[in-house]
C-alpha cells in the first residue's frame, strides 16, 4: 500500500479532516493532500509530526502488522559470513567497513581487484600445500 493512501485511510478512520492534521502539524492542507494522493513522497520529519497528530507511533504508519515489527534475526552461520568467526576478523572487518565508505568508487574496485588475486594466491597456495609430495622416481 502506498503511504499516501494509508496516511489517508487512517485519517478518515480516526475522523480526522485534513484541517485538523495540517492544524497539528503545522502542514499545510494543500500539501496534505498531494501526499494522500500520492503525489509527493514525504520525509521521515513530516511522518513523524502526522504519526503525533494520529496519536500513533510511527512504525504504525510504515508496517501493516499486528504490533511493532520484529528485528531481523540472522542465524548463526549468516551472522558468521557477516562478521567473521572471531573477535579478530570482526574488529577487521568493522574497519575495513570504516574504510570502505571513505573511499570512492574507482578506489574500491582498485582495493576488490587486488583483494581477489590476493585470494586466489592464498587458494593456489594452501592447494599445492594439501597435496602430497611427489617422490623422485
């Protein structure tokens, strides 16, 4: 459902005109209407001043569930991708996440680039250790 209607469906169920939610706003009644219309988008400033005029918190007007909405839980393995196995590869991973975001794009696939073949050494590397070692013959 498109914000715009729910905001309206809300509304008109609380019996509330579109004066009386500019009135507590501080919106302007045209403005009001484009966005039950769905011609603008309004920000997350402007959905929490019309969730205080609906007197609802503002998951209500996002989430169309029974009661506020459940964080995401990851399992364990997805935890692990995300963050790694140890205390270690999470610091490391936590600032090469810092990093990453200061850098731009040209930068990042220069650090992915060299990030695989530094990878794929490592692979090529632990198969020749695994296999066995060839005796003269």
């Amino acid at each position: 459902m498109l914000i715009g209607q729910r905001l309206r469906e809300i509304r008109e169920a609380k019996g509330l005109s579109q004066v009386a939610i500019s009135d507590a706003t501080g919106l302007v009644q045209p403005y009001l209407s484009r966005v039950e219309n769905g011609h603008t988008v309004p920000g997350v400033e402007t959905l929490e001043k019309w969730a205080r005029a609906l007197g609802m918190p503002l998951y209500v007007l996002l989430y169309e569930g029974e009661g506020p909405p459940q964080p995401l839980k990851l399992s364990r393995e997805n935890e692990q991708e995300l963050w790694g196995d140890s205390e270690r590869e999470s610091q490391a991973l936590f600032e090469l996440r810092q990093s990453l975001a200061k850098m731009n794009d040209r930068e990042r696939k220069i650090l992915l680039s060299l990030t695989e073949r530094m990878a794929s050494r490592s692979r090529s590397a632990e198969k020749r250790r695994a296999e066995p070692a060839r005796e003269p013959g």
